[in-house]
C-alpha cells in the first residue's frame, strides 16, 4: 500500500528573514510585509511600527481640480546657500506628514537633506548623485544610509514612465497597467482627469517598490510624426501643457513619489536626438518650451530629467545656461 506522505510545513520566519512562504513571523512585534528595497514581490519580517512608509508621508485627498484658470502667483523662496544657516532640525521631525504648500515642502525637504548628510562620508555623498544595478528601478537605485529601513538602507528606484509603470525586469513584464497616452489626455483638456491619471500611475508604481516616477513628458510636440509625441502631456500648447502637467505632478508627489518632468530642454524630435544642436531664441523657449516645465515645477516636482540633444552647442545635461541662467 503506498503510505500517504504528511503535507510539507513552513517553519515562521524570524526578524529581519524572508516570510514569502510562510506568510509568518516568530516574533510578534514583527509583521510579514513586502521588502522596502525594490523586490517587491518577496515578504520579509518588519518591526510593525515601520511597516510603510507612506505612514510618514500620507497621501492627502484628492480635492475638485478647478476648471483650467491661470494660477495666482506665489513668491519663491530663494535656494539656500551652502553657507547659510538654517535651523536645526531631527529626523523624527522629518518623518512627520508634509506641509501643504509647496514651497514650505521644499524647504523642509532642504533643512531635512541638510540633516541627513550632516557628517556622511563623500563617497557616500557621491552615492547619491546617480543609480546603481539592483531593486525594481529599471535606471537603477540611489542607496540612502542612515534611513529607517530593512537593512537601514532605502533605495530610491527609479522607473518609466509617463503612461505608467514599464515592466523591464522579469518579475514585471506583462504586470503593469497600460494607461492611455500623455497625448489622448492632452486632447481632454481636462485638469481633474490629468489628476486622476497621475494619482492612478503613482499608486502602481508605489505598489511596486518604485519611488521615483520618469514623468511626465512634457515637451510641446512641433511635429507629429515624433517619435515621442504620443506621450506628450502638452499637445501643441504651452499653456494646456502647464495646467495639465501641475494637476498631473500634484498627485503623483502627494503620495511620496518623486515626479520626474522631461526632457529639458528642446527634446522635439526622437531621430539623431543624441547628435542634434538645437538653437531656439529666448522669447520663444520662454513662452513656448518652458512653460509646460514651469507648471510642473510649481505644482513640487521632486525631479527634472535633462535631454540627450544638444542646445546652443552644449548638451543639456552639461548646459550651463540650461541649468544655471
């Protein structure tokens, strides 16, 4: 008689070791939650009181957006020098919901970054100026030590892109939710549904381990043969580009990822656009191809993404007049 064997058992995982099996912990201050360092698709046992950290910024409301109307002008605030003082300020502080207002997140988010880098190495300091290989970022992730985390380390993941989140990596192929093009939600002419459009896209890419969002794009499309120009947030229109992409970039930041608005500057056409010099006057990048940016900018964009072309004989990653004017 074949003798039944007994029905295989997953032994609960203690603090700190994956729990994707057994769905358990031995500790019961720890819960069984996802990896905060991009494998979103493991569990590993976490300390319950750091089980997320949208706990630390949670996603305000979503409010009416208001027909499309010019927004009423609010003063910035200068850049601080490195010089300058700034008052002192704890991490416990910095983990508290964020201010409303935009410009009183960035300078908290200034004297928070002030804090946190307060006597880290240069090396370190370097670290955190570009990706590295690893997580669920398809550019790669930016290691943060000294943040409560897994392994005290957050990674900041980087992803595509503007019609949600691209599945590059196997674990996502074929699992991301293909939302309609930047284009067809220009042609709304809708500044509550670009809200909705972001919100949605932020949600996923939290869900998925990613913290920063390569979008929107945002340039103004000059010929629609582009290869680009399907994911254009701003149509042919400046002025609809930057009402749209600020309801857009207010969604996505308020639930803690860090919108990304592409490409500055002039990146109008995909072919040769790693070889092209583009030169525009001043009147017409102002009232033309900045605007869209501005409003994105103004709405807290935590990131801007330069182009591959070249502009006034530099590329646009190295232009200082791009980047410093």
């Amino acid at each position: 008689q074949q003798q039944q064997q007994p029905a295989a058992t997953h032994q609960c995982a203690g603090p700190g070791e994956e729990c994707t099996t057994s769905k358990c912990c031995t500790d019961s201050a720890h819960q069984c939650q996802k990896r905060r360092d991009g494998i979103w698709w493991r569990l590993i046992c976490r300390a319950a009181e750091k089980s997320d950290p949208s706990e630390f910024f949670p996603a305000e409301p979503m409010q009416p957006v208001p027909a499309m109307a010019p927004a009423a002008a609010t003063p910035a605030s200068a850049p601080l020098s490195p010089l300058q003082e700034v008052a002192p300020i704890t991490i416990d502080e910095c983990m508290k919901p964020l201010p409303l207002d935009v410009h009183e997140r960035w300078s908290l988010a200034e004297r928070c970054s002030r804090e946190m880098i307060r006597g880290m190495p240069s090396d370190k300091k370097r670290a955190l100026l570009h990706g590295h290989d690893g997580g669920m970022g398809f550019a790669g992730y930016i290691p943060v030590e000294g943040v409560p985390g897994v392994t005290d380390t957050v990674r900041l993941t980087l992803n595509d892109g503007p019609q949600g989140y691209n599945g590059y990596a196997d674990a996502t192929v074929g699992k991301g939710t293909q939302f309609p093009d930047l284009i067809a939600l220009a042609a709304s002419f809708n500044t509550a549904l670009a809200a909705t459009f972001g919100a949605a896209s932020a949600d996923e890419f939290r869900a998925k381990g990613c913290s920063v969002l390569l979008g929107p794009d945002v340039e103004v499309v000059r010929n629609p043969f582009s290869g680009r120009s399907f994911e254009s947030l701003s149509g042919e229109d400046p002025y609809l580009g930057a009402q749209l992409a600020g309801a857009y970039v207010k969604e996505v930041q308020a639930r803690g990822v860090i919108a990304t608005v592409k490409h500055w500057l002039d990146n109008n056409q995909e072919a040769n656009r790693q070889k092209i010099d583009v030169t525009v006057g001043d009147r017409a990048q102002h009232e033309i191809y900045m605007g869209p940016f501005k409003g994105a900018i103004d709405a807290g964009a935590g990131g801007v993404m330069c182009s591959y072309n070249k502009v006034y004989g530099k590329y646009a990653c190295e232009n200082d007049k791009l980047l410093r004017a």
